[in-house]
C-alpha cells in the first residue's frame, strides 16, 4: 500500500477519513453505522452531486485531481477508499 501523507497510512486510517467526509455530504450517513461495504447510493443515500462533492472534497484535502469518469464505478465506501490510496501513490511516486 502506498504511504499516505498528511498522517495517514493505514488503510483504516484512510477508510476513517473518507467515511467522515462522506459523513459530512449526507445526513442519511450520518444516522448509519458505515462500514468498506456501505453501498453509496442504497444505504448512504448519496445521489451523484453528493458523489462529486465527496471527491471534491477529498481532492482538497490531499491536494490530487480525481478523473471524474471514475465517479459511476464508485459502487461502496470501499471503492472510494481503494480509488483514493490509489491516486495518493500516484501523487506522491
């Protein structure tokens, strides 16, 4: 797994810090216990605004671009996750 900056390396951590954000864009998630296979759409409610916000957001905060064709294969909380490790190795290799 790449190491992560701004304090986070762990998977979990990451998986933390995305569930907050995801959190903050929706009051049905902040009522639901989220767990890597919390459904995005079905469970969290989010609709494809709020999808785009959470990337917004998570681009701010680790300073890299997300290719927004990436944002309809965003299934669950994990797919997140994976898609965010996986840009912060890049932006940092």
């Amino acid at each position: 797994m790449a190491q992560i900056f701004n304090a986070i390396d762990t998977y979990g951590e990451l998986f933390s810090v995305v569930a907050g954000i995801i959190h903050s864009v929706s009051d049905k998630a902040k009522k639901v216990e989220m767990t890597p296979d919390s459904l995005l759409v079905e469970e969290l409610a989010l609709d494809s605004l709020d999808l785009v916000r959470v990337i917004m957001l998570i681009e701010d905060r680790y300073q890299l671009t997300i290719d927004l064709d990436e944002v309809p294969k965003l299934k669950c909380v994990k797919d997140v996750t994976a898609l965010v490790d996986r840009e912060v190795g890049r932006s940092a290799a």
